[in-house]
C-alpha cells in the first residue's frame, strides 16, 4: 500500500510540474510556441470563432479544443499531447485579441494569465 502511495503521489507530482504549477508567464510562452508550431491548427481555431462571432453562437475554446482534437489529419508538432488544456485561457486571451466581436459571443473567467493582455 505505501508503496502504492508513493507512485500515486509521484504522478501527481508530474502532472502538477506540467500543469497547474505553471507560472502565467511559461503558460502564455507555451501556448504561443504551440500557435507558432501548429499554425494549421490555430487557423482551425480562428475559423471557429469567426463562425461563431459570425453566427452569433456562444463559443467556447474548450469545445473547439475538443473538436480539433477529433479531426483526422493534423500532425502536431513539439508536443507530447496534441493540445494541453492548459493554454485554454491563453487560447481564448489570444482570440478576443485577434478575431473582432469574439468579446461578445464568449465569457471568460479570471485567470492568473490575464495580467498579461491587459
């Protein structure tokens, strides 16, 4: 059993140092290294929140995420996983930059990143 809760703990120590331990800064470098390697992807992601600003439909970058992650035929580069969850607000952050009228068809909530892109 200890040994049991000693790999348990050593997983969550992994999936911490990758994940919610990320300072806003590296999480914001990744996110933007991801866009720079997988620009085919990113303009999937754009298109879908032109569509939706266009459509007037709420969007939501995780639905995307999860849709693209869906789609046969992306070769992902740089990464372990396809998309890390983690740069979900990135993402979003980066899109109400980026796509007009995204402001008004997605909410988004506070997040340790938003000292970034004020």
């Amino acid at each position: 059993m200890e040994q049991r809760i000693a790999e348990l703990e050593e997983r969550i120590a992994q999936f911490e140092a990758k994940t919610g331990f990320m300072s806003a800064d590296t999480m914001k470098a990744n996110a933007e290294a991801w866009i720079e390697r997988n620009p085919k992807a990113w303009a999937f992601v754009k298109n879908d929140a032109r569509a939706a600003v266009r459509d007037k439909t709420r969007f939501s970058i995780k639905k995307t995420l999860e849709n693209l992650r869906s789609l046969p035929g992306f070769v992902w580069q740089g990464d372990d996983f396809k998309i890390s969850n983690s740069y979900s607000s990135v993402f979003a952050r980066i899109l109400l930059k980026e796509v007009p009228g995204l402001d008004e068809v997605m909410t988004v909530r506070r997040s340790k990143v938003d000292r970034l892109f004020r």
